[in-house]
C-alpha cells in the first residue's frame, strides 16, 4: 500500500512532571524530536496553562508534531504526522519517550491517504 502519510498517535505515562510542566523544556523535546527523525521545521507554537500544562506544536515541511501535556497525572499526548518516506516518526516517539523521562507508553500508526483508494476519487465530477 503507497500512503501520503503515517500518523502515530502517543501516550506517555509516569513522565517526569517537571519536565511536562517547563515550556521551554517541553519545547527543547519537540523540537529535538523534529531532528532526530530527519523534519525540516517550518515554525512552532508553544502555551504554558496556568497552573499547569503545555500545549504546542512543531510545524514541519513533512506535517506536524502535537503535545499537550498533564503535569499532575504525570502525561503526556503526542501526535506526530510525517509524510514521504524521508522522515521517520518512529524516531521521533523514541526521543520523546526518553526526553520525557516516560516510565510506560502506547502507540497507535495510522496510515493517512491511501494513495490506491484515492486514485479513484482523481476525475470524478461532484454533484
């Protein structure tokens, strides 16, 4: 099967809740993970909850990378979207176990545009 992209959709548990709750800490991670697994970054975008928490997002040339973090449950949610073949998502995942200091994990791949199913959308007229 030819895809556009592979979506990994993370959840890390038991991280280190300093660690979730530093903005440029959280943002360090993201933007290491970006590296390690061969993006180019375009931008990214960062927000500190008050009393606590981090949401952002990591804007590559190949998709994107999500977090939102829960520094009081010790958690963390991941979205990480690459397409083409020249990115690796798994590498990404990787790092940000490790960053996060995560004691547990679970993962999710979903394979986004099946390019065989949609060649058959490719000349339809639309009613």
């Amino acid at each position: 099967m030819r895809a556009l992209g592979r979506h990994l959709l993370a959840e890390y548990l038991g991280c280190d809740p300093t660690v979730l709750n530093d903005l440029e800490k959280v943002k360090e991670c993201m933007l290491e993970a970006a590296s390690h697994c061969g993006a180019t970054v375009l931008e990214s975008s960062f927000h500190y909850f008050t009393p606590q928490g981090v949401s952002g997002v990591v804007v590559i040339a190949e998709s994107h990378l999500a977090i939102h973090t829960w520094p009081e449950y010790e958690y963390a949610a991941v979205d990480i979207f690459t397409c083409g073949t020249a990115v690796d998502p798994w590498a990404a995942f990787h790092h940000l176990k490790l960053s996060l200091v995560s004691k547990e994990c679970s993962v999710r791949e979903i394979v986004r545009g099946d390019v065989s199913h949609l060649e058959g959308w490719l000349g339809r007229k639309t009613v």
